[in-house]
C-alpha cells in the first residue's frame, strides 16, 4: 500500500512519506486579519519501529522514553485530532529533520490535516526521497558526523495550528437602546475578552534541549542518516497562528543501558 502524499514547509531538505511541506506566509501579516481564537491541544507523536510498536518505559513527567534496538529502523507517527491544519516541526538528536541544521524559529515541518495522521520515514533529501532513521552508535549519528551531539537522543515535535480562517461579519438589524439591557452588554464584552486570551505553552512543556533534560554525556544511541527510501511530498501555502508553538512533544530513546 503506497503511503499518502505529505505536505510540508520550504526549505533545504524537503518532508516525509505521505506529507505537506508548508510555504510560509508572514506572521504579521495574519495576525492583522485573523481572529485571535484559543489554539487546539492534544496533538501526538509516537515512534514505531521495523514496523511495530517501540518499547516504552514508563518513567514520571510528560517525556516518552523508548528502549532502542541498535540497528532498527523507526518511523515517527504525528496526530492532528483538531479541526485546522497544523504544522509539525521534528528536531531529531537537535537537527531538523527538513534541512538538517540545528533546531531555530525559522525551522519549517510537515503539515497534518484535520482529524489526521502522517507517518515520517526519515532525513527529507529530495521532494521524492528521505534518509532512513536507524538507531545506531553515536560516531554514526547524523549528529556525530556533523560534530554536534549535545541534543542526541533527544526527538522533539512542535505543533503550530494554522491561523483559523477570516471571520465573515455579517450585519444585524440595530437593536433600539432602550431594549438592550446593560447586562447584555456586559456580556458581549466579557465574551470578547475570553476569545482574546489564547493559552501559551508553559516553559517546562518547551523544554527540550540536553540541559534541560538533564542529558548527559553517557548517551550511547543516536539517529542515523541511512538508506533512502521514496517519501514523496507535496507543498502547500501556509500562516502559523502564533509564533509560539501551541504544543511540544518530547520522546527520549537510548539502549537499556544508557535508559538505566
């Protein structure tokens, strides 16, 4: 069964099987004709490996940690239970899994439709091709070879939910003063006020990087950049609703050892 076609963001190493790139459009630009609504929570992301489920262990906090099998491929498996687009930005071991620089704010991901699910197969090469994930030693990390293991081990996704659609103000008949009650009055502002507050992600919900995991340098796996397989995307035109991301989901992996 071929995988669906993705859709994800522009920028050097294209997106994953069944996925959207996303070409940005200014923030700003959006923020001045969109309405500001409360952003959509409950987003997933689960790895699964050589085509099964990862073992977990289970551990306090909102960190996944998964027992990795040296040498087995994994996929990572993004969930949008929501009615809007959203973006997924994934960091893998610190390295955009896009254009393989380090994480930034200018970093691009996959886009997931409404009530939705897309899996990612690897490293994005081409519009056609991704890089396999593999568990592998941490000389053979993509990150090793590139110098830069203070995030390895470390899988991080960042959901920004699309601008919700312009609001379509329609007019009503004029309601004579007299007949309007100061109470409805001060309910329409008191429900302005309520649209107006947009929750924020709470900085312990952001932490992602080695520090703040409290990483150290006993990690033994990292992510491979291995064979190449056909993951063919597509790009579509897309605005974040806020620059903050609305949700970020961290996964820890490693052997048992360096899990104990």
């Amino acid at each position: 069964m071929k995988p669906k076609k993705a859709t994800l963001s522009t920028l050097p190493l294209l997106a994953a099987a069944g996925l959207l790139l996303v070409a940005a459009t200014p923030l700003a630009a959006a923020a001045r004709s969109r309405p500001i609504v409360p952003a959509p929570r409950g987003f997933t992301a689960h790895l699964t490996c050589d085509g099964g489920g990862c073992p977990e262990i289970t551990r306090g906090g909102s960190t996944r940690w998964v027992l990795a099998d040296f040498g087995a491929r994994y996929e990572i498996v993004v969930g949008n239970p929501s009615d809007l687009w959203v973006e997924a930005v994934v960091t893998v071991d610190g390295r955009n899994i896009l254009d393989g620089y380090r994480a930034s704010t200018r970093s691009r991901g996959y886009l997931v439709p409404p009530h939705d699910t897309i899996t990612i197969e690897g490293w994005r090469t081409s519009s056609q091709d991704v890089a396999a994930f593999r568990f592998t030693s941490r000389g053979d990390s993509y990150a090793g070879r590139v110098g830069d293991t203070r995030d390895l081990g470390v899988i991080k996704v960042e959901f920004f939910p699309e601008s919700a659609p312009r609001r379509q103000w329609i007019p009503e008949e004029p309601v004579p003063w007299d007949l309007e009650s100061d109470g409805a009055r001060h309910d329409h502002a008191g429900k302005s006020a309520g649209e107006a507050a947009a929750p924020r992600a709470s900085a312990d919900s952001r932490c992602a990087s080695a520090r703040c995991l409290g990483v150290d340098g006993g990690q033994n796996l990292g992510t491979q950049f291995g064979e190449s397989r056909w993951s063919p995307v597509t790009e579509r035109d897309f605005t974040r609703a806020s620059s903050r991301p609305a949700q970020v989901t961290t996964i820890r992996y490693d052997d048992r050892a360096g899990l104990a």
